[in-house]
C-alpha cells in the first residue's frame, strides 16, 4: 500500500517521515507548487529563468543519487525533474528561436533604414535632374537586385530617361508604364497585367512627374511587405526629387526671362544713345562741309572730315560690340587656335586704336615668353576693348603701360592706366554686362566692352583680373593658358 501511495503523488511520497528532515528536497517541492500558480509574464526573461531551473534540476539530481534518504523515491523523483528539464529546454529553444527572429527583423530594418537614407542623401546632394536619374539608376538596383528604367513626360509623350541594361524593355513595356503614368497607379506585376514588370508612377501633391518599372520576374521579387513598403519609399523619394528638380527649372526659366527683359530694356536704352551721338554728330558734320564748299578752308574741312571719321569709327566699334555679344550669347563664337607671338598681338592692337597716337605707351615683354596658342582675331580684338578703355578713363596725356610676363602656367598680358581709378567694391562687377562704374558717368559707353573681353578670354579657358594700381588708375589683366585649350 505505502508503494501505491507512492505512486499517487509526489507530494505524499516526500512528506515521508524519513524525508521530513530533507530541506533541499522540500524546497524543490514548495517551489514547483509555487510556479503552477504564477502567472507568467510576457516580458520575462525565459532563457535566464529556464537556465535557472536547469541548474537547480540538475543539482537536485546528483543530491537524489548521492543523498541514502533518497532512494526509494528516486525513480520517480528523477522521471519529474526530467520532465521539468525538459520543459526548460523547450523554454530556451523557444525564446532563442523568438530572439533569432528579432534580430533578424532589427538587422533587415537597419538595412532597409541604411538604404533609404543613402538614396535620399544622394537625391539631396544632386542639383540637376540628370543627377537625380543617375542616383536612381546606382541605388534601385543595388538595393532591390531589379533592373529599372525611368521614363520622363517631354511634350505629350513619356521618353525613356534611362534603361538598365538587363531590363527586356520593348513597346509592351512602354505601353505598361505609359498606362501607368495616365491612370496615375501601379500597373503590372501583382495588378492582373504584365508579369514581369512593375510600373510604379512617380506621384508627388503637385502631380504625376514620371514612371519607374522595374523588374519582377524570377522567384524573391518582393519577398514581403516590408520590401514593397521600401520600394514605394523609394519611389515616393524620388518623385519628390524630381518634383523639386522641375520646379527649380521652372524658377530659373522665369528669372531668366526676368533677367533677358533686363537686358533687353538696359541694351536698347544704351544703345539708343551711343547711336544717337556718333550718327547725329557724322550727319552734322557732313551737312557741314557740303552746305559749307566753298566758305571752308581746307583745313577746316580736313578736320570736320577727321571728325566725322572718328565718330564713323565709334559706330563701327559699337555694332562690333553688339555682333561679338550676340556670338558669344548664342553660343556661336569658334575658337580657331595657333601659337602666336604675343608681342605681335599687342602690336596688331595698337594699330586697330588711332587715339593711342596721342599718348605716350609704354611696352614691356618678357623676351623669354613662349609662343601661346590662342585665336589671335580674338584675343587681339580683347586688348583693343582694354586699350580704349584705358584712353577713356585716364586724362588726356596720361601714359598708357602694357606689360607681358609669364605667372604660373599662365601668360598675363596687363593694360595699366593712371586714370580715375574703379572702386574696390565694384571691381568684382566689372565685367558684368551694361555694368559702368561710378567713375565711367561723365565717359560714353554701353558697358559691353569688358563683359566682351571676358567672354573671349574664357572660351581660351582664361581668366580676367582687374586691380588697383597703387600710384592710381586700374591695372586689367587677360590671363592665357600656356598650353592652351585643353
């Protein structure tokens, strides 16, 4: 009977007057009882609890064999605490299993996180639409495995902006993301459509803005929803991208147009001037000497012919200026380079100003210069606008230096002058077109002179450089590559 009552229950069989005195098994007891009737909470840290109890499995274990009070309900004490073993196991397993699955879920969100702000740092840092493009092009591949291609509204038709070179992209694919950007919602893959590609509308507040398809054919496309929330992140980025790649386009389009109409009124109302004065001064002149035939000496009649040739030459010099600006803005000015001389090239220039004659100009060269490529009717038209303006701001009789030395890989060729000089805060803008300073008011002029000299000097990839001189007047200087255009 003692044995059947044994077998009944745990409880009764450690309660065994022998057993009594056993403390370590009777708190094993109490505490197995206690934890039937707890609660257990989610937050607990199982692995810690169940490599706990473990541990304390196995230490009652070796005290069951080891201790002489134990041997009768060794057996069946050994079958519970088995059990309870492996209950713990199954708790470890578990909740390393539950852990794996965690970090695994933290990992693929870092990743993910990693990606998009890549994608969105290289969409910040580009200026152009092109580079915005190009961004797409190196990360929707590189984060999703997938081939792509972008098309773009030019006109009333999408054009293909770019193709990944894997991409089967025919006119069924064009008609797919053609449907897409009209219907302004994904077409294709998972849309009872084409399979092997997803057609994805770049759709902003502002509008539709393009198309993206990229390939889903072959198994892993989109493996859960994790990865079509992050490919429409993707593509949400770069429809804002392309967004503000447009408006900006749109903002420098209509401050171009303000900037033309500037131009425009500052060109007509200059040039209505410097007209009006060479022409009404050759017609008054002219008038002069034929109403006057035979009242004029012929020195009176020489220098009002002289003088109504100067005044011819002004007009001749302004609709150079105007002909030299309009190349240069319509992007038709060609360079035609070959070594010149440079002391030839300020010699040619001279001989082109008939007022130099008056002044006293002195040259100095570097005899050791090399010969320059350059397109000598240029460069030399460059020093003539230089010269004239040296003439015109220094009083008369004031000497003319022009100086020639190699700086660098650079041959400077400088025009000095002891004239009135150009503040130090407008000498950043004066190259700048129809900019004149507040010295230059008393002197005609449209202010195309110098802005003309700066476009020759840098399509040779030069550069100009205006200084004050420190015994008064302004130094100009033209800047020439040694080696020329490269």
């Amino acid at each position: 009977m003692q044995a059947q009552s044994r077998d009944r229950a745990l409880p009764e069989l450690l309660s065994h007057d022998n057993l009594i005195r056993s403390l370590s098994v009777q708190r094993v007891i109490a505490f197995f009882q206690r934890f039937e009737s707890v609660a257990l909470p989610r937050n607990l840290n199982w692995r810690g609890v169940s490599a706990t109890v473990a541990v304390a499995v196995s230490i009652v274990v070796i005290a069951s064999v080891a201790h002489p009070a134990l041997e009768r309900v060794q057996p069946r004490l050994l079958s519970v605490l088995t059990i309870v073993e492996l209950l713990a196991f199954g708790l470890v397993l578990s909740s390393t299993i539950a852990a794996a699955r965690a970090n695994d879920d933290v990992r693929r969100l870092a990743s993910q996180s990693e990606a998009l702000y890549a994608f969105t740092t290289s969409l910040a840092a580009a200026s152009q639409l092109d580079q915005m493009i190009d961004a797409m092009a190196i990360h929707f591949p590189k984060t999703f495995g997938r081939p792509i291609a972008v098309m773009l509204p030019e006109g009333d038709k999408l054009a293909v902006r770019f193709c990944s070179s894997g991409l089967e992209f025919g006119e069924t694919e064009r008609e797919m993301m053609d449907s897409a950007f009209r219907a302004g919602r994904e077409t294709g893959w998972s849309t009872n459509h084409l399979s092997h590609i997803l057609c994805c509308p770049l759709i902003t507040s502002q509008g539709i803005f393009g198309v993206l398809g990229i390939a889903a054919s072959g198994s892993g496309f989109l493996a859960g929803n994790h990865e079509l929330r992050l490919l429409r992140n993707f593509v949400e980025q770069a429809a804002l991208a392309i967004t503000r790649a447009n408006l900006s386009e749109k903002a420098w389009h209509s401050e171009a147009l303000k900037e033309t109409d500037k131009l425009q009124k500052a060109l007509l109302n200059s040039i209505s001037h410097s007209l009006r004065t060479p022409v009404a001064s050759v017609s008054s002149l002219l008038h002069t000497v034929l109403e006057g035939e035979h009242a004029i000496d012929f020195a009176t009649r020489r220098q009002l012919l002289q003088t109504a040739r100067n005044e011819s030459l002004k007009l001749n010099q302004l609709v150079q200026n105007l002909l030299d600006m309009s190349r240069l803005e319509g992007g038709g000015l060609r360079i035609r380079t070959s070594r010149c001389d440079v002391e030839d090239v300020i010699g040619a220039a001279l001989e082109q100003v008939d007022a130099v004659g008056a002044r006293h100009v002195s040259i100095a060269i570097d005899p050791s210069l090399p010969w320059v490529p350059m397109d000598q009717v240029l460069i030399v038209q460059a020093l003539v606008n230089l010269i004239d303006n040296a003439l015109k701001y220094s009083p008369p009789g004031a000497p003319i230096e022009i100086t020639a030395r190699q700086s660098g890989d650079h041959i400077q060729i400088a025009v000095g002058d002891e004239g009135f000089g150009i503040a130090a805060d407008e000498l950043e803008r004066v190259f700048d077109k129809f900019f004149r300073g507040s010295a230059a008011e008393a002197v005609s002029g449209t202010g195309l002179g110098l802005s003309i000299c700066k476009g020759f000097v840098e399509a040779h990839h030069g550069h100009m450089v205006a200084v004050q001189r420190p015994q008064g007047g302004t130094e100009m200087s033209i800047l020439l590559p040694v080696e020329g255009i490269r």
